[in-house]
C-alpha cells in the first residue's frame, strides 16, 4: 500500500505545485487546471526522487529545498508540455481569412 500513499501524496502536492510552477514561469502558459495538478503531481514525484538523491528530501522542519526541487522540475515540465501543445493546431476553430 506504499505506493498508494505515495501518489496520493504527489495528487496532493500537485494542486500546490503545478499553480506554483506556474506562477514562476514568465507569460501565460496555455494548460489546463486538471494538466497543471497532473504536471505538479508528477514534479512533486520526480523532484522528490531528485531531492533525496542529493540527501536534501527529509530534513527537520519544512523541506524548503526539497519544495524548490520540485517546483523547479515542475516548470520545467510545464514548459515542456507548453511547447508541445503549442505546436498543435486548435480543434474546433476555423482558420484566419488569408490576408490580402
């Protein structure tokens, strides 16, 4: 059941940390709230297997460095993500007039 809790915990942080990633990157970033929480929760989970990769991710008190971590890894992600989707046409909308 450990693996359970771990990405219910990583569900959970991504609420806090996809907006947080987010709201570090400059612009507007054109995601979804649902892909934002999904992008989060996957940074948690990554940034955390990093931070305790450098014997950062459990220190007494709130793991602030183990918090950037994972907002960092987040952005990045959500950078990724925003560069692929941007490349994708819109469904739905009908194309500009061409110009004259």
């Amino acid at each position: 059941m450990d693996w359970l809790s771990t990405i219910i915990g990583a569900l959970i942080a991504g609420i806090i940390i996809g907006p947080l990633a987010r709201l570090v990157l400059p612009g507007r970033q054109n995601i979804s709230l649902g892909m934002t929480i999904l992008i989060g929760a996957v940074g948690a989970f990554l940034g955390g297997l990093v931070a305790d990769w450098m014997d950062v991710g459990d220190t007494a008190g709130i793991d602030w460095i183990k918090l950037a971590i994972q907002v960092a890894v987040a952005a990045v992600l959500v950078l990724l993500y925003g560069s692929m989707a941007g490349r994708r046409p819109a469904t739905g909308t009908t194309p500009p007039p061409p110009a004259t």
